[in-house]
C-alpha cells in the first residue's frame, strides 16, 4: 500500500510551539487546490506502480478552513473504493453542523482534531483559538453526522501545565471516547515563535522529570480505558490504529503535496516541497532531496521500529560489519551484549524475533535507539 499526505498551509493565527509551514494568508483556496491536483497529476509516478494507494492525510496548517467546497473537491478527486482510511485534520472551532454533514457521507473519514488541553489558560498560552468547550461540541457534532472514527490530539509539557491539569485534560479526552488518541510532549522548536519566548525567559516549559510523570500518567489512565499504545505518542481502541500514520512507521512510500510536504519512495529517495506558497499557486514548485545510505535506512528502521509495540526484528542486528571497514571491530558481538544487558535491565523484551520496548525502556527511547544506532 502506499499514501498521500496533502498539506493545507492556511492557518487563522500560529500556535507558538508549531514550526511547519503556514501561512495567514487567505482567500486563495481554490488556486491552492488546483495547484494540488496539478501537483499529484506531474508526481503521481513517483509512487510504485505496484503498490495500491490505500490512506489519504489531509493536514496542517489547518484544513478545517478551507472553505467546504474545496474540501469537498480534494476528497473527490482522491477519494475511492480502494482507500482504506481519508484522514481530515481539524481544529475544533472549524466543526459545525453543515461541515460534519459534508465528510460525514463518505464512509472511510476518519477526522483528527487538535485539542491540545481541555484547559483554558494553558489553551491561551498556546494561542488556540478555541477554548475547552469547543472540542466537546465538536465531538458531538461529528458523532450526530455518523462519524465513527475520530482521533484527538492532546500536548504535555506546556508552559504552566501541572499533573493535576494534565490529568484533567485525559479524563476528559476519555470522556469523549474517542477511537484514537495522540498525545505529544511539548517540542520547543528554535525557528518557532515559542523558542523565542523560552530563549527571551518570558516561558517555561515543563521540567523533563515532570513531563515523564505525565508520559507514565497518561499510559496509566489511557490503558485503564481500554485503549492500546501501538506507538510511542500514539494510543487506539482495538482495530483504530491510524494506518496513514503508521505508514510513515514501517517505510511504506508516500508522496506528499504541497509547500511543505515530504515524499519518499520506500527505498532511498527522499523529497521535500520548500515552503514557499507564491511560488508554488505559480507553478514554480521547489523541492530539496537526499538520497539515504544503507546505514541511514539501518538506523530509521531501528528508530522506527523501537518507536512501536511491533518492535524491531532481532534479525536486522546480525549482519552489520558489513558496515564497517575495521576487520577488527565486530559489532555483532557489541549487539549481542548491548542487547542481552538491555534486556536483562527490563528496558526491552523479546516477542517472537521482534525487539519491543517495555514501559520503562519507552522513558528512555532515545537513550536506547542511541546505543542501537551504527
């Protein structure tokens, strides 16, 4: 299978933590999506001809404000009987009854809407437009349109944030009983206007040891409510895992269209639209590639790999010295023992030939991908 992620680059106003590209800019809704279609129709080939385009992703920017017309015109022209999953971004202020009603009828939608917090002040801090009663009615919008595969996206680590909040924002995400669950810990990105605020001192972001008190809280409660964490920031009731998302997880090709948006292959070539929308409504469409080497791919299937509950194949560990020019140097032996004493430390199990993180080892990932990498 393969995917198309399409990016809506419109945004009403900036999150401060966000650093993908946007732009405020409106009104050129209709030039944007031709400039789309237009796209895919020139790049379509860069997918394998034998691999079936199965997951649409429409993200952000914020799609939610392209007018329901254009939208409409988008899930149209992509839309079939082969696509498994069409994943439609949202922000929660955008859902009203007339927007529910038109993604509504089409049976594959699966909506992600960005909650964030379900705190007002901490919602403030971020600059969301919405405020914690706009999800729930965005919820029960959807839910009347005959939606039943909704993911809601929360953030941890934010300025002000306690674990007292935090845990008011889970119990009432999970209220909501949304089928998918994202959560991510706050990101301060340098080029964001957030990374502005922290360097300027006027915020704080979380400390780590408290953002890992609410990483293990929320796997707590979220496993509590019957919800499975199939990837590090990723939680589902059974048979809801986001399969666009996971695409991205296991090295199945994908294009993406639009400013912004990052393609791959499945083998070594990776692309990325600059973001740069004047350019790209006049046709004049820029991109940047790399072309990945044995040991880069070794090292995301690793990265990838660990970040889920399928784990990595044990497999993938014994033919690296290839990799290496010292004869001397045998990295077999340094997996076997680095993965032995990983193992007996309780930070990684063993299922099947897979290699999977335990709870405890998902609190130190980085450090444990670090020590896998070549």
């Amino acid at each position: 299978m393969s995917g198309v992620y399409i990016h809506i680059p419109f945004c009403a106003s900036r999150c401060i933590y966000c650093d993908f590209y946007s732009t405020t800019i409106r009104g050129k809704a209709h030039e944007y999506v031709d400039a789309l279609l237009k796209e895919y129709e020139e790049r379509s080939d860069f997918l394998p001809s034998e691999e079936p385009l199965r997951t649409i992703y429409i993200g952000g920017g914020t799609p939610s404000l392209l007018p329901i017309s254009e939208l409409k015109r988008l899930i149209d022209f992509f839309n079939n009987d082969d696509i498994e999953e069409f994943t439609i971004e949202a922000n929660p202020e955008d859902i009203c009854e007339e927007w529910a009603k038109s993604v509504g009828q089409y049976s594959n939608i699966r909506i992600s809407i960005g909650v964030q917090s379900l705190n007002d002040n901490e919602l403030r801090i971020i600059n969301r437009r919405h405020n914690s009663k706009k999800p729930i009615e965005a919820v029960k919008l959807l839910r009347d349109a005959g939606i039943n595969n909704i993911s809601l996206d929360l953030m941890y680590g934010l300025p002000t944030q306690t674990l007292e909040t935090w845990e008011e924002s889970i119990n009432g995400i999970i209220a909501l009983n949304p089928e998918h669950i994202s959560a991510y810990c706050l990101s301060v990105e340098e080029e964001s206007p957030l990374g502005k605020l922290v360097e300027d001192g006027k915020l704080t972001p979380a400390d780590e040891e408290l953002c890992l008190e609410m990483a293990e809280l929320l796997r707590k409660k979220l496993k509590e409510a019957g919800y499975t964490q199939y990837e590090i920031s990723n939680y589902s009731k059974p048979g809801f895992e986001s399969k666009h998302n996971s695409s991205y997880w296991d090295g199945t090709p994908y294009i993406g269209l639009g400013p912004g948006a990052h393609s791959y292959d499945g083998k070594y070539q990776r692309r990325w639209n600059l973001g740069d929308l004047n350019s790209y409504l006049n046709g004049e469409r820029k991109e940047n590639g790399e072309t990945l080497t044995d040991k880069d791919i070794f090292n995301e299937t690793v990265m990838l790999g660990l970040r889920t509950n399928k784990g990595v194949s044990a497999s993938l560990f014994e033919n690296t010295d290839n990799y290496y020019n010292n004869k001397d140097y045998n990295k077999k032996a340094y997996y076997k023992k680095t993965i032995n004493k990983l193992i007996s430390r309780g930070l990684i199990t063993k299922k099947g030939n897979n290699l999977i993180l335990t709870e405890s080892g998902l609190a130190l990932a980085d450090e444990i991908m670090r020590e896998l990498f070549i």
